[in-house]
C-alpha cells in the first residue's frame, strides 16, 4: 500500500526547508531575494501538494488521526478564506475612504490568519509525532503566535510610512507603485529574519513526525503508541504490532512477524 501520508510530509518537509532559505536571503539581500523569489512559490506548492496527500493518506492511519486530518483541513480554507476576506475589505474600505490606512490596519489581522494556518499543522501532525515530538510541535504553534504578532505590529506602521502619502482620488504612475512596493519590500525583508524560527522548529516536528512513521507499516491502520505495549486494539481479540503493523494475538509479547517485542 502506497503510503501517501509519509510522501506528503516528505513534501512538507522540503517546501518548509525552501521557506526557510527563501527568507534568510530576504533577510540577506532583498534583490537577491526578489531575484529568487520562485523558491518561496515552489516551496509553497510543495506544501500544499504535501497537504493534499497527507489528506488522500488520512486513512493509513488511526481513526483519532483521521479526524484531526479532517479539521486540520477545515482550519487550512478557514485561514485562506479570513486572509481573503480581510485583504478585500481593506482594499474596498481604502477606495471608499480614498485612504490607503484601512489596508495598512488590515495587516493586524496577519496574527489570527497566522495562528490558525498554525493550529492546522498541529492538528495534521499531532497524531504522528512521540511525546518528544508533540512538545516541540506545540512549541511551534506557541513561536508562530508570538512572532506573527511582532511582524503585524512591526508591518503595519512600515506600511503606512511606505505608502501613507499615497491619495487614491489621485494618478499614480505604475513606475511609482514599483518603486513604493520596492522600498517596503526591502524594509519588511528586515523583519523577515524572525519568520525562520518558528518554521526552523515546526521544521523539527515535521522531520520527527517522518523520522517516526518511517519506521512503522501504516498499511494495517495501526497507532503508533509510546508506550510499546499500547497497540491499536481491534474488534475481536487481537492487536496490532506497533513495529510492524501486523494483527497479532493479544496474549502475544514477540511479534511473530517482525520478532520484536510487544
């Protein structure tokens, strides 16, 4: 059986990692970054094809992972949704009040979009990680709160330094809107530095969570426990081996598949 859950988070893994290198050049050199850009876009649809199989996947795993699958589904539309709904209401309030501030304000918003794309990956990883990796992953979702809401406090008085004299009633020249959207680019990349931590640590979760099912068969639905007598019981009298995921006896304290112990 094709374990699309492990290829997902594989996938996963690899667009994190471009993330990361795509923001320590921004935090580096700004030209080079823009330059460079299509790594943080590849980095991005590795994510979100690692996501889509990691969802195919759902069903290698146990039934408790299965539900977190699907909520963390619902927490990943519910952050591109909010994200879309907040950036259009900035832009339409800004052109009704001929005022470029209400997109500015808009960028306080950054933190609960930001909290819940990060409370999905606690969901869609929490069922694959030890009691090790549950601490870090949790210690990600903490890092993204705090820092997303340091970069939305910091963003938006940049932004409104940027593009505050800009009158919407008024012409404006597309060479001066590249020019304006250069200048906060190149400020923002600043500030881009502190993105990397909490995607280095989610980062280590992800790596973890891999590390761990890639030594387990998902293929029989079998939990991966931390406790090694702790297997996923079935209907009848039998339980799953959490080496190999095979059905063993109950009383069984060695596998007689893998040879290891219960």
């Amino acid at each position: 059986m094709e374990n699309k859950t492990k290829t997902g988070l594989l996938l996963l893994i690899v667009g994190i990692i471009l993330g990361i290198i795509a923001n320590a050049i921004f935090f580096i050199d700004t030209n080079i970054a823009i330059s460079l850009s299509i790594l943080g876009s590849l980095g991005s649809l590795l994510i979100f094809i690692g996501i889509i199989l990691m969802i195919l996947g759902r069903k290698e795993y146990n039934e408790k992972h299965r539900k977190f699958v699907v909520i963390s589904l619902g927490l990943f539309i519910l952050s591109v949704v909010l994200s879309v709904i907040i950036v259009a209401i900035g832009f339409a309030s800004a052109f009704i009040a001929k005022d470029i501030s209400p997109i500015g304000n808009a960028m306080y918003a950054i933190p609960v979009a930001s909290v819940i794309g990060g409370l999905a990956y606690v969901f869609l990883l929490y069922e694959l990680e030890d009691k090790n990796g549950k601490i870090v992953l949790l210690s990600a979702f903490v890092l993204t709160i705090m820092i997303s809401t340091f970069l939305a406090i910091n963003i938006q008085p940049i932004f409104e330094e940027t593009f505050g004299s800009i009158i919407i009633s008024q012409d404006i020249s597309a060479e001066e809107i590249t020019e304006l959207s250069t200048t906060f680019s190149e400020k923002v990349g600043e500030l881009a530095g502190y993105s990397v931590i909490h995607n280095l640590v989610m980062l280590l979760a992800m790596v973890m969570a891999h590390k761990r099912i890639g030594s387990v068969d998902l293929s029989s639905g079998a939990t991966i426990s931390d406790n090694s007598f702790s297997s996923t019981k079935s209907g009848k009298d039998e339980w799953y081996c959490p080496h190999c995921g095979r059905s063993v006896p109950s009383e069984t304290n060695i596998c007689p598949f893998c040879g290891k112990q219960m």
